[in-house]
C-alpha cells in the first residue's frame, strides 16, 4: 500500500524553495526557527523535518551551533521539483 503524498501549504513550499535557493533554517536559544531573518512556526520545521523534507547540513556539529541548521533535502527538492 502506498503512502499518501505529501501535501504542503503555501508557507512549507516558500520554505523548501528558499531552502533549495542556498537559505538556511537556523535555530537560537529557544529552538524557535528563523529562515532568513523571519520567524518560523515551530509546527513548520516539525512538519519537514518529520516527512524528511529537510535535513541538517552538517550532521557532524550541534544544529544550534552558528552557521548550521537545516537544509532541503533530496526528497523535497524532488517533491518540489515534480509539481
């Protein structure tokens, strides 16, 4: 049986596209998201992360450390790219 599609809003499509132009979801001391200069909803980073949308760009440091945090992933640049 296979899994539903993912389906995005609006806002989580904005983000993988940002993410896919070289941005990067970055956390600060509240785990509170910000993707270039802009808030994120926690329940944003939640839902990509969970469907594997996007991951941390480098997996070999803390994701609160400066300069890392997430990027997309291959499956969403895949499922961005197909629609």
């Amino acid at each position: 049986m296979a899994a539903d599609p993912i389906k995005l809003t609006v806002l989580q499509r904005e983000v993988l596209e940002a993410l896919k132009s070289g941005a990067l979801i970055t956390l600060d001391e509240h785990n509170m998201p910000w993707l270039a200069g802009r808030a994120l909803q926690p329940q944003t980073r939640y839902f990509l992360t969970e469907h594997r949308l996007i991951t941390r760009a480098d997996t070999a440091r803390s994701v609160e450390a400066k300069g890392n945090g997430f990027t997309i992933s291959a499956k969403g640049l895949a499922l961005i790219s197909t629609r």
